[in-house]
C-alpha cells in the first residue's frame, strides 16, 4: 500500500480522479462556485469538507437521467468500444456514463498508421457509427444525440467520408482530384453525386457495424452491464471488462469459422 502519514494515497488519486471526471468541461469559475456551496453546506452541518460533499453537489448539477436513459448511453458507449476492440482501434484509456452534460464519451489513443488505407478509415467511420447501431441493434431506434453538432459521431463521419471520396484519393469518381477539405459544406449542399457517394460510404460502413454488433451482442451486453454498474471504467477495472469481451468475440469468431471436413 502507498501511503504517506497513514494516508493512502493510490485511494485518495482514485477519489481525485472520479471527482475531476463528474467535473470535466466544467469552467474553473463554475467548479469555484460549487466548491464554496459545498463547503458552506459542511459548515452549517458542523462538520470538515468530504469527497462525499463535492461528489454529491457535482452530482446534482448534471442533467438527471433515468435508469432506462442511463442503460441506453450505456449501450451507445459500448458499441463505439466493441467495434475499437473488434477492428483493433486503439487504446481505450476510459469510458464513461457519467458525463458532465449528461451523455458519455470514451479516451483512447491510437496509431495513425492503422488508418492510412482505405480498409482503415472505413473501420473508423464503423467505429464513429458504431454507437448509432447498437442502439439500432438493441431498442431498434436511435436518439439525436449521434448527431446535431461538429464534433457529434455523424459529422465525425461524415467529415471522413468527403475526405475519402473526395480529397484524399478513395473516391470512385475522379479520385485524384483533390477538394480542399474546409469546402466540404458547401461541396456537399451543391453536388448531389457527390453528396450521393459519400452517404453510400456511411451506409454500407452502417450495415457492415450493424452486422458486426448483432453478432456480438453477448459481449455488448457484457460492456455495458459493466458500465452500468460501474458508471466510469478505467484502469484495471477497465482493462478486465476489455479482456473478458475480447474473450468473448474471439470464441465466438472461433466458432463461426468453417473448420475441416475432412
């Protein structure tokens, strides 16, 4: 154990991290004002400041969400993370159901040279869609939250998608003509071919992630039901709900391959 003064101090770095994830896009001036409510709320109860006190109010300044809404980001989240562990995408260093504005988000680095084909950026939109088809998969709808804003997982794709078709080699018209990419909203608003070929991109890379999660759908269950009991996944924690899912898509793969007939 590493402690310092009869402090454990590997606790305390858990306790500071849960408290600046439920904090994250917050401003300092609004983490200021919830820090003094808190401590007032410590003092007219005579007590010192908890963790318990901050976690609470920060907390209660969330958007509330219902255990349904809850089980539904879940699932979102858990299709983005399925299809990274599927396609080997990256590393996933955190996922969360417990974001500052309500919705969750998932941490992970990768290595660009995963995505300078063809075959690897289509994976990448499959990961950007990924959480729009599970919720497909699982309720047979989707919310608006996958898009309506620059940086939502439609747009990510989309973004994407133009760039293949349209400026980075990959189109299946005229693909050595290069259009800067900073024009791609007007591009797409006055060429409907082209408008055309880059939705035919994020359909089939759609129908392809659907595929791929109704296949594993055992292990989508299994990432969510780890989120949903946990909120937040990182570290060890994280890496055991990682390993067990990969086991799981993995065997099942196994299975499905045809084997020898002698």
């Amino acid at each position: 154990m590493n402690t310092h003064k009869g402090i454990d101090i590997n606790a305390v770095a858990v306790v500071l991290r849960r408290l600046a994830l439920q904090a994250n896009g917050m401003t300092g001036a609004d983490i200021a004002r919830l820090v003094r409510e808190a401590r007032l709320k410590a003092r007219r109860e005579k007590r010192t400041l908890s963790h318990g006190d901050l976690t609470a109010i920060l907390t209660g300044s969330r958007p509330a969400r219902s255990l349904s809404m809850r089980r539904r980001i879940a699932i979102h989240e858990s299709g983005h993370i399925l299809i990274r562990l599927i396609h080997g995408l990256g590393d996933i260093s955190l996922v969360t159901i417990d974001g500052r504005d309500g919705h969750g988000y998932v941490e992970s680095t990768m290595d660009d040279t995963l995505v300078q084909t063809e075959e690897g950026l289509t994976r990448l939109i499959q990961v950007f869609l990924a959480g729009r088809a599970a919720e497909h998969v699982i309720y047979g709808d989707a919310l608006a939250g996958s898009g309506g804003s620059d940086r939502s997982d439609l747009a990510r794709a989309t973004d994407l998608a133009y760039l293949m078709e349209a400026s980075i080699g990959y189109g299946s018209v005229m693909p050595l003509l290069y259009r800067a990419p900073d024009d791609r909203v007007a591009e797409l608003r006055l060429d409907p071919d082209l408008a055309a070929r880059v939705n035919g991109r994020l359909e089939r890379a759609y129908l392809s992630v659907g595929d791929l999660i109704r296949q594993h759908r055992a292990a989508l269950q299994y990432i969510s039901n780890a989120l949903m009991r946990n909120g937040t996944l990182e570290g060890a924690e994280l890496a055991a709900v990682l390993a067990e899912a990969r086991t799981r898509f993995e065997h099942l793969t196994l299975q499905n391959m045809p084997g020898d007939r002698g």
